[in-house]
C-alpha cells in the first residue's frame, strides 16, 4: 500500500496534505524519516508515526455542519483565530472540511476523516454541484443576471454558474441561489463585486445530494446511511466517463506503415535515478523506499463522539 493512502485513510487529511507531511520529513516507517512519494508499506507489520504520534486507521466518520461566520476551514491557523475542527471538541485534529468555505460564509460544509473521498468530493472533475443563498446589495437587473449566467472573466479563467434565480426584495438588498459546480476561491463574492453588486450575506444550502435542511448555526449531524450511499453514488456516475476516456486512449492502435517498436517508451537509466532503488514493506516492487520491519505494538484509544 503506498505510504500516502494509507495516511489518508487514517484521517490525517487530504492525499495532498498527507504527501506534504512526507515531503517535509514528518512521516516515519519503522522509526526511520521516509520522504519518498509512492514508497509502499505493510500496516499489518510496520509503525508508521506522522510528528511522532502513531498512524493508525480509524473508523470512517461523517458530519453535515452548519458553519457558522467567522470560522476558518484549516487545521492550522499561527493567528489562532477560531477553526472549523474547533466545533468538533475531542476529535478535530482528526477531522477535516471537504472543500471550503470562507470565514465570512455559511451553511452546509461536509468534515469528516475519509481523506480518498474529500479528494474526490472537492476535485473539479467530479462537477458536484453546490447551491447558494445569497443577499446582494441592489437590485441586479436581468442584463447583469445573465452576464453572470453567461461567464465572467478572471485570471484562473471564465466563472460562470449553472443555476440562478432571484428569490426575493427585502429593502435595498436581493437574495438569489446560485448553482455552481467550480467551487473557486471566493466565486461568488468576486462575480457579483464584477456586475457591481456587493455580497451581504452568502450561505451554501446544497453540495451535491445533501441538503442543510433545519440544522441550526453551528450544529452539526452525522450523515446517514442513505445519505453515503447517494454522495457515493454520484461520484461513481460522475467518474465512469473519465474512465472510459482514458481507457480508449490507452488502446489507440498504432498509426499504418509504422508498426509499434517494443521497449520504444524512454528508459530512465539508474543513472538518472542516482543508482538507489529502495523499497518499502513488499520486496521485490520498484520504486519505493525501503525501511526495515519491526513488530507493530498494538495500542488502544479512546473516542467519545459529539453530537449525535
């Protein structure tokens, strides 16, 4: 198993988090410092520590939250200013947000320990569509409305939503929903200050089969049974043409008149690789680091769940 799934799938965060604690040297095998990405291990018979506590696999959790403004999604904050995990006592440094929302926005954020399936939840690829309520200085006029719907420029590239409707006029102010599947840094925000309308408030109501429904601010609930089986669900159905995309690629027939060569791929020389191929766990697999064994020491841990 490769070193960097294996600590996602301990709930210490994401794939990409989990490679940075390998490639800043925070990550030991069998007490030895492994920097290597892709270095394969055996949970079953090594010791694998992240900053010198023990990595060990954990029962899947998941939560809806209702966020409340002011809170950050980061684990870690040197200002110290308030943090999601902070409204989770007694298990949030095991816990993560799946995506983010700013500090000043609200409404449905997704924490849980399962780091494969916030990778996947939070890529762009998977498209998962998040809905929006959100009070806007002024009233947008229908022009304005549909430059959104059309797209709007920025240097990450064109932001555009999926689904808008205006809901109501309260006083100067309108409130819309807003359907988007990018998840970009501060979208909303930065695509209404470009049609000249400031966001008042902004509260996500929606990520994908979930709904916020009547949690209250702050709140927080696990997710069910049904509710796993539908976040699963879309994900499948959203990956399957990819897959198939990069199956068809793979089989591409040779073109006519120059028949494939075998061996013809580059050959990286160990030259080129420094001469070192050390391998973790598993002899014998190439590529990956290797650390020697010692017996695992079994130890127990305690957990109390909040907010059941």
């Amino acid at each position: 198993m490769r070193l960097q799934k294996y600590l996602a799938a301990t709930g210490l965060g994401s794939r990409r988090h989990c490679e940075e604690y390998i490639e800043t040297g925070r990550v030991t095998v069998d007490g030895e410092i492994v920097t290597e990405l892709g270095a394969r291990i055996d949970p079953e018979t090594q010791v694998i520590t992240v900053d010198g506590e023990r990595a060990r696999m954990e029962p899947r959790r998941y939560f809806l939250l209702n966020k409340p403004s002011g809170f950050l999604c980061t684990n870690q904050d040197p200002a110290g200013r308030r943090r999601v995990i902070d409204l989770f006592p007694g298990e949030g440094q095991r816990l993560f947000t799946v995506g983010r929302l700013d500090e000043n926005s609200e409404g449905l954020l997704l924490v849980t320990n399962d780091g494969a399936m916030a990778q996947r939840l939070a890529h762009p690829r998977y498209r998962v569509a998040r809905t929006y309520h959100v009070q806007v200085a002024g009233h947008p006029t229908r022009e304005k409305l549909d430059e959104l719907r059309k797209g709007v420029r920025f240097k990450e590239g064109v932001f555009r939503v999926s689904g808008l409707k205006p809901l109501k006029k309260q006083g100067k102010s309108t409130f819309l929903e807003m359907t988007l599947h990018e998840g970009q840094n501060r979208e909303i925000r930065r695509m209404m200050a470009r049609i000249g309308h400031k966001v008042m408030q902004l509260i996500r109501v929606r990520f994908g089969p979930l709904n916020l429904g009547k949690l209250k601010s702050g709140e927080y609930r696990r997710l069910s049974d049904t509710e796993l089986k539908k976040l699963r669900e879309m994900l499948n159905e959203q990956h399957s043409p990819d897959l198939r995309k990069r199956k068809s690629k793979k089989k591409a027939a040779p073109s006519r008149g120059k028949p494939a060569r075998r061996g013809a791929g580059k050959n990286i020389s160990d030259k080129e690789t420094g001469g070192k191929k050390r391998s973790v766990g598993n002899k014998g697999k190439r590529g990956a680091s290797a650390v020697p064994k010692k017996p695992a020491q079994k130890k127990s841990t305690g957990r109390r769940i909040i907010g059941d």
